[in-house]
C-alpha cells in the first residue's frame, strides 16, 4: 500500500498505485476484461481521494490498460504496455527487437550464501535460474533470489493467467466455456469465474480419483495393480470449495480465481493411504511421464479464504 509520507525521492502516489495495479496485471491477478470495483471502494482500500485514485487510473489508461465505460465502470485491458518503472531490464538484438523467450532451468529453496548482500527477513531464499533467448539465440543466463518470507515461487502452479493447455474433452470444454463467458459477458454483466481443481467428499462416487480407489481396495484381491498414477493432483474438501465460493459471491468478485489448495499431492500417495487403511496390498507401476495440475490460489487467499483440511485429513474423513 502506497505511503501517505513522501520524501523528496518518492514517486508520487498515483503513481504508485498505478504500479501496484501493473504489477497485479502483469502477475495474472487482474485479468483482461475484469471489471475493478468501484473507485470509492478502490480509494478506500488505498487511503487516497477519489481524485487521486482517478488520477492513477488515467496513468494507466493513456498505457492502454484500463478502459472506462460510462455508467459500468473501468475495465482491464492487457494488451497495453505493462512495463513498470521497477521491472527488470529488458535484452534486445542489436539491429533491434528478437522474438524473446524464457525457460526456467530450476527453482530451489536454500539458505542464502554468506557473501551475499544482506536482503529480507529470513535466511533463506527462492533461487530461480533461468536462460533468456532472442530469435532461438541464447542470449542471457539469470539467477534471481526472492527471500523466503516474501513468498514461495513454484515452477508447477498454474496462475489465473497461465496458458491453459487442457488435456482432456472434458477441460476442453470448460476452457472453451471460460472463453464464450469472456467475449459474451465482457463490458457487459460482471462476471467470476472460479477454476476448481480437483475435490472429494463421502458421498463422491466412481470415476472420481479417491472413489474409484476405495472400490479397488474394497475388492477381495490379494493384490491390485495400478498403472498411470504418477500426476501431480490440488485436492480439497467439498466444504472449503463451497466456502470459496461463497465468499467470491459476498464480495462480488469479478475475473478469474483458483479454487485449490495450493499443495501437490501424487496419486500414488493416495493409494498408499487408502490400502494401508484396508490393510491391502497393491503393486504401482510408474513408467508414464509426470503430469502437473496444481493451483497457485494467491490471489483467493487475498479474500481471507484458505482450505482447513490436508490431503490425509480428507482421505480419513470418508472411513
């Protein structure tokens, strides 16, 4: 939150909220065709005037990133220029420009070394490697670290702006869903849309992951053999996903939020839990590639919401 205290070297505090609205733009929390509240609500939030929220939101508009439509409100635009004044600097070709392109080599969680400049609360830090390319030419090679108390970064988590790449008919549709919700509704009606990930309760039944597996153990085998188990899967209680929901309606949130805990947890873990609960045996052949569907749910847990059940604690509440 801007500071009602300016030095001589502060950036005013337009500005300052227009960078903070960037910054949640560029991260996915604010989404292209969101709806933001209203500006009293807006000012209030940021313990400004109306006048100079207003101020901050032309700042963005002259950018292309906000549109205000009269009588509906101010609406995100992302295809305008999100650079920040504190963003990392930017690597070109010398005859100009380049295709660029990212690849994350790693993500680890460490104790920051002994000679680095002293930074953050904590010993510890997130290091990112990653190798910058323009037009397939590396180009650059960066480490950046984070400190471990501003947060925790995850090569895996989908974010509300990550490219969803469905691999099912079934995300499919609910992406082609999404879509025709966005072109149809956008300007229009305020929408929120929420992303639920994967969720189980006692009264689930088959094909549903946790169900089909209680059948298998159930069964008077003497061994069960599993195939196809090593994903990656974001579980939570029917009751938390309801909770979300109810709080994205109370608060009329507009735009996209992930329902999801946030924690990855492997199939097969699952059925080491279940079967050691029946007392039965069973044999998991991981030979297939891992799959990844966890949330990042950041943004949600902004609203005061966040799951009150692990993975282990769902499992044991359906015996």
């Amino acid at each position: 939150m801007p500071s009602s205290h300016q030095s001589h070297q502060s950036l005013p505090i337009y500005v300052q909220i227009a960078e903070l609205l960037t910054r949640d733009i560029v991260a996915g929390r604010l989404i292209n065709g969101e709806r933001l509240p209203p500006e009293r609500d807006m000012a209030s939030k940021f313990k400004v005037s109306v006048g100079t929220l207003r101020k901050a939101l032309k700042n963005m508009a002259i950018k292309g990133l906000i549109e205000s439509v009269q009588g509906s409100g101010n609406y995100i635009r992302t295809d305008g220029d999100t650079g920040t004044i504190y963003a990392m600097f930017r690597l070109e070709l010398l005859e100009g420009g380049g295709l660029p392109h990212a690849e994350v080599l790693d993500i680890r969680i460490l104790t920051k070394p002994q000679n680095f400049l002293a930074f953050g609360t904590s010993d510890k830090g997130t290091r990112i490697r990653r190798v910058r390319s323009l037009n397939k030419t590396i180009v650059g090679l960066e480490e950046i670290w984070l400190d471990a108390n501003a947060g925790v970064i995850s090569k895996n988590k989908i974010s509300e702006n990550s490219t969803i790449k469905p691999t099912s008919k079934y995300g499919l549709t609910k992406l082609k869903g999404e879509k025709y919700i966005q072109k149809k509704l956008n300007k229009k009606i305020p929408f929120c849309i929420g992303r639920i990930f994967s969720f189980t309760s006692v009264h689930q039944k088959k094909p549903f992951v946790i169900p089909s597996i209680v059948d298998k153990a159930k069964l008077k085998k003497k061994l069960t053999l599993f195939n196809n188990t090593n994903h990656l899967r974001d579980f939570l209680c029917v009751s938390d996903v309801c909770e979300a929901i109810k709080i994205l309606i109370d608060k009329k949130s507009t735009g996209i939020y992930n329902i999801g805990s946030g924690n990855k947890t492997l199939i097969s873990d699952i059925i080491k839990l279940i079967f050691s609960k029946y007392k039965k045996n069973y044999l998991i052949n991981n030979n297939s590639k891992q799959t990844c569907l966890v949330s990042n749910n950041s943004k949600i847990k902004k609203l005061n919401w966040k799951p009150t059940k692990n993975i282990k604690s769902i499992v044991m509440d359906l015996f």
